[in-house]
C-alpha cells in the first residue's frame, strides 16, 4: 500500500492511502454498496462485525489454527471493521494499578475501568464527570493527531491494545468492504459521567447536554472525516446505544431534543463523502427509527432479536429508506442446535435477497461454539445465493 499526505484544508494533514483494489475487493465492496441501497446483490453479502475475545480464542483452538488466522479470511467474510483511536484522550490505557487478577487503568473518555482478567468485559469505577457543569471543560483532544492512526490503541474502554489503523488498513484495505467508526453525543456522556448521572441531568441540566452533544458531534465529525477521506473506507458505524431490551434509555422525546441535533449535524456533514453511514445501537429502538431516517442514516445494525426485533418486518416497512444489518440470534439460535441455527438462517436470509438486509449476529459472544459458529457460516453461504452471471 502507498501512502500520501492529505490536507484538508484546516492546516492538517494525514496519511491517506492510495486504494488498490482487487478484483474480489471490488466485488464484496459492490456487493455490500448494493444491499444497503436496495439493489439486489449478486449473492447475500455476511460477515459479524464484533466477536468477544473468549471467542476467538475458542474458536482458534477448537479448530487448531494458528493465532494469526483471522476469523474474516478464514470465512471469506464480505465486511469488517477497522478503526483509528476514537476516544476524546489518546492515551486510553493508563494503568493505575496491576495485579495477576486485575488492572485498573484510566481508559479513553478519562473514567476509570477495572477489568478482572477472569471476565471479558471492564467495569467502570470512577466516572470521569461527576457534575454536569464539568462537561463545559471536558477534553477532545485533536483528532487529527497522527498517533490515533499510526499508533496501537484499545478500542473505547477496554483493555487489549490493536494494531494501528493504518496497520489495519494495509492488511484489509481492498479485500473487504471496510468501516470505520465514530461515536456520536450520547455514547460519549454515559462513557464520561454514567446513565444516572445523565439521566439527572437531562431532568435538571439539558441545555448543558444539548451544548455538550453538539460539541461532541463536531469532534466525531472531524474523526469521521479523517477516516471517509481514506478510499479503503467504504462506510462509517455511529455508536450510539440508545436502547435495552424492553425500551429505549431516555424518553423519544429528550432524544429528540437533546441528541438528535447532534446526530443531524453528523450525517449533514458527512454525507457529503457518498459512504452509508450505519447507526449502532443495542436494544430496542424502534420508536426513533423515523428520526434516524430523518437525520441521513443509511442503515442500522445490530437489531438485537433479544430485544425482540424482526428484520423481515423491518425490511418490508422500511424498504427504500433504511437498511438494516445483523439480526441474527447468536444469544439464542446459534448458542443451540443445528436446528436452531438452520431455522434462524433461513428465516432472515429472505429480508435480504433483494437488498435492504444483511446477515450478522450482534456480538459473538463466548455461547457460541466454534462448530457452531462453523454450521452457521455453512449455512448462511448455502442460502446467500448464487453469482449472477454478468
């Protein structure tokens, strides 16, 4: 890969890859373009975006393969992900204290974390923020600077370091539709000063949100331009994890209010590269999907079937204004029988025939068996179709 110095016009400049592309690059990059935009692709495009490392690990040893094998050649996925650094603090691990059985560090939005080395997931101890009025002096720190692509970095929170982004880039740039991602206002407040601290605030203090969220928004969209400058990025995830199981975290309403402007100001200024941009959020969403559409999202991932959403509805209602990815049930169907798993497959691979719809779990968490997971992708490549001709 060859790279030259971008300046975007604001007296910053970064390194910008110069795409090649071959030819089966090219056709997962069409394939996946065509599914979000409803045109029916030449065969369903798959691929998971997010696995749990527990998971990998399992999954390497299961098969006896070598810890270089990645899960994404291994499978011939269509899409994955590669990020830069995208906390506001570049430094995002900085070990406070380290034990054979845990660590504490300060991780990237300044909150404290403890991750006990026996479970994959971190746990937040000391939030950044601890009063509202704090979030008018709270750090963005330059997002062009250069470390956040050349350097290893852990993803928002957690422990385990990456390769640099452009390190990524090299390995997958133009052999898989690639995204990259940034947050938008909301994942950054919990991330800062946590849910109930937010949720005080947006009774007692949502003029300081709604600033915040706009300041956020114009750090995030510097980051998304950054990386939509990049032709190995084919598309960009917003993080916003507005929903749980049985609802959304804060009422439609203060949403709108305080969020949505935010969100609008993101897509507005990002739309402009022609990439989708593809909404995340866990839960159940459903009573803002007007308001996504509304504010330029192109698609929504990961339409968690826990929170009891159906993609094949989805689709139908939706068709022409907004894809979706994922909706697989990894918690359910492809933690159980090969039954489970076929029934799952062929139910949802119907929405995505004619675009509008591909196939994914959410997370692939450590339920999943290896062999599982194996039928599962066997499964997903018989009901995916057959390559048109021409």
């Amino acid at each position: 890969m060859v790279y030259c110095w971008y300046d975007n016009g604001s007296s910053k400049r970064l390194k910008v890859g110069l795409m090649v592309l071959g030819n089966k690059g090219i056709k997962k990059i069409k394939r996946v373009m065509d599914s979000i935009y409803f045109k029916s692709p030449d065969v369903v495009p798959i691929g998971d975006i997010f696995f749990w490392t527990e998971f990998i690990e399992n999954w390497h040893n299961y098969f006896g393969l070598d810890g270089s094998v990645e899960i994404f050649d291994y499978y011939d996925h269509d899409l994955l992900l590669c990020s830069p650094n995208i906390d506001p603090y570049i430094d995002n691990v900085l070990e406070i204290e380290k034990t054979v059985k845990y660590v504490i560090y300060q991780g990237g939005f300044g909150s404290i974390l403890k991750l006990n080395f026996n479970q994959p997931i971190p746990n937040i101890i000391d939030y950044a923020v601890k009063d509202v009025r704090e979030l008018e002096h709270f750090i963005f720190q330059d997002p062009y600077d250069d470390r956040r692509y050349s350097s290893s970095f852990a993803f928002s929170d957690q422990y385990r370091k990456e390769p640099p982004f452009y390190e990524q880039l090299e390995k997958y740039g133009g052999n898989f539709f690639v995204l990259g991602n940034i947050c938008e206002a909301r994942e950054t407040i919990w991330r800062a000063m946590g849910m109930e601290n937010e949720f005080i605030a947006i009774r007692d203090n949502p003029e300081i949100l709604k600033r915040f969220a706009l300041r956020a928004a114009d750090f995030n969209i510097e980051l998304g331009k950054a990386q939509l400058e990049n032709e190995y990025i084919n598309g960009l995830i917003i993080y916003g994890d507005i929903g749980y199981k049985n609802g959304l975290f804060v009422s439609p309403r203060d949403w709108k209010t305080i969020y949505y402007p935010a969100l609008r100001k993101i897509c507005d200024c990002l739309k402009e590269y022609g990439k989708p941009l593809i909404y995340h959020t866990d839960g159940y969403y459903l009573e803002i999907m007007e308001d996504l559409i509304n504010a330029g999202i192109n698609a929504i991932h990961p339409n968690e079937a826990k929170a009891d959403i159906d993609v094949v509805d989805l689709v139908k209602k939706y068709r022409e204004k907004v894809a979706f990815f994922g909706n697989i049930d990894a918690a359910n169907a492809l933690s159980k029988d090969r039954n489970s798993i076929r029934h799952e497959v062929e139910y949802k691979i119907q929405a995505a025939i004619s675009g509008g719809y591909i196939p994914g779990g959410d997370d692939i968490p450590a339920s999943v068996t290896p062999l599982n997971y194996d039928y599962y992708m066997n499964i997903l490549k018989c009901c995916r179709g057959s390559p048109r001709k021409g």
